[in-house]
C-alpha cells in the first residue's frame, strides 16, 4: 500500500477508537435492526468494521468500496468477510437485493451525493432500511481567539471537500428519493486535549498550502491552540448527522 492510503487507515482507525464513534455506529447499527441472515452493505467501507459489527449481529454483511487498496487491507484484516469493489453510483447488486445500506462517512466525497442515494433506493427491498452518516464539513466549532482566521480556516478545509454539506442534507436526500423517514439525529463529538492537535494542524496545513492563511497566521492560529492544550481550555466539537430511512 501507499504511504497515503497508510496514512488514511491510520486516521480512520484513530477516528473509529474514539467512544463517540463507536457509540455513534452502534445507533446507526440499531437503525439498520437487521433480522438475522438479512443482507446489508456498508458502502465505502474501508477497513471493514461497520461489516465485521454487522456480522457480529447477525446480519450477511458485505462491504463495498472503490478502492483496492483499502480493501486490500480490510481483506488482510478481516478473512472471510465479504469485501467487494463497487462504485457507490453504480452497485453490482440487482435491484432490491438488500435489507439494509449504510454509508458512514462517504456521501461528502462525492460530487453527487443524491444519485448515489437514488442507487441506494434501487439496491434495497420495500422495508429495507437505509442509515446515513457525516460529517458536516462547513460547520466545524473550534473555540479560538481569532475567530475571523478560524472561519478561514475552517471554510478552506471545507473547499477540498466535493460536497461538504451533504451531512445537512441527508433528510432531504432521503425524502427526494422517495424513502419514508425513520430517525433524523445530530451527534456532536467533543475534543478537549491535545487528541485534537493532529487535527487542527491538519486544517492549518491544508489553509496555508491553499493560500487562505500565511505562514504567520498557521503558527499563530496553532500557538493558540497549543496554549488551550497547556491551560486546559482547547474545545473543538465536530457536528455529524444520522438519517435513518424506509423504503416504501
């Protein structure tokens, strides 16, 4: 694998230890409530947790995801687990082939998150459930001192995103498709320690590569927030959004 894709697991499996997430995939497994045996796919399921949880309950889990490389690893990880490659916008599944879809962390990378919910709608069976979950990029709470240069911060991550509010819109994309609601949550994981400066250096990083902050501003942005690490007062709170969906 490449140092990038290394790099990425690493992140997710950070992101995936965290209590909040875990609790966070737990609802969303309680949503899905799949009968023993019920076919459901986790699309974009990277190292294959949500398919191993899955399995754990009970259910036929398959994973799908675009990258071999990932899944490679989700492979090496998980033998004999159900790994396949398949585009989010077009599944090589037939129509109504499963129980229950989930996408954790995927619709913001797409330019189109609605067709991919509108094949999500053709994959699953009448009464199959869908659950949706993300980050919302845009609307990223940092508690800093400057909080016009947070804003530039914050928005110029959001930028590289090929749709950063598609969290927000997961109702909405839902309904458009035709599904019937079933859950509309907000989950807010909280960051009070230095766990969060990988995170806030990342996005100093990735605003000053872009040119929206200077390399004065990164190193004061980020003395900031070491400071509140030091004092005890750094906040960072990252707002996700479930939507959990029928299909009539």
């Amino acid at each position: 694998m490449s140092n990038s894709t290394d790099e990425l697991i690493a992140r997710l499996d950070a992101v995936d230890a965290l209590p909040a997430a875990r609790a966070l995939r737990a609802r969303g497994h309680d949503l899905l409530d799949p009968a023993p045996g019920a076919a459901v796919a986790d699309i974009g399921c990277g190292t294959g947790l949500a398919v191993a949880e899955l399995a754990e309950r009970g259910a036929a889990a398959m994973g799908f995801d675009i990258d071999e490389r990932m899944l490679a690893a989700a492979r090496a990880r998980r033998p004999g687990a159900d790994l396949r490659r398949g585009d989010a916008l077009a599944l090589p599944l037939p129509d109504g082939a499963l129980a229950g879809y989930r996408a954790d962390r995927l619709l913001h990378a797409l330019p189109e998150p609605a067709r991919a919910v509108r094949e999500a709608r053709r994959v699953l069976a009448p009464g199959g459930r869908i659950v949706l979950v993300g980050q919302d990029w845009e609307a990223l709470v940092i508690d800093a001192a400057d909080a016009a240069l947070t804003r530039r911060v914050v928005q110029a991550r959001a930028d590289t995103i090929p749709s950063p509010r598609a969290a927000r819109a997961h109702r909405r994309l839902l309904l458009d498709a035709g599904f019937r609601p079933l859950a509309t949550e907000a989950h807010t994981p909280l960051f009070t320690g230095s766990a969060a400066l990988p995170m806030l250096t990342g996005l100093a990083e990735t605003a000053r590569a872009l040119g929206a902050i200077d390399a004065a501003e990164a190193d004061r942005w980020l003395g900031d927030q070491r400071e509140r690490v030091a004092a005890d007062r750094l906040l960072v709170a990252v707002p996700h959004f479930l939507a959990a969906a029928v299909r009539d």
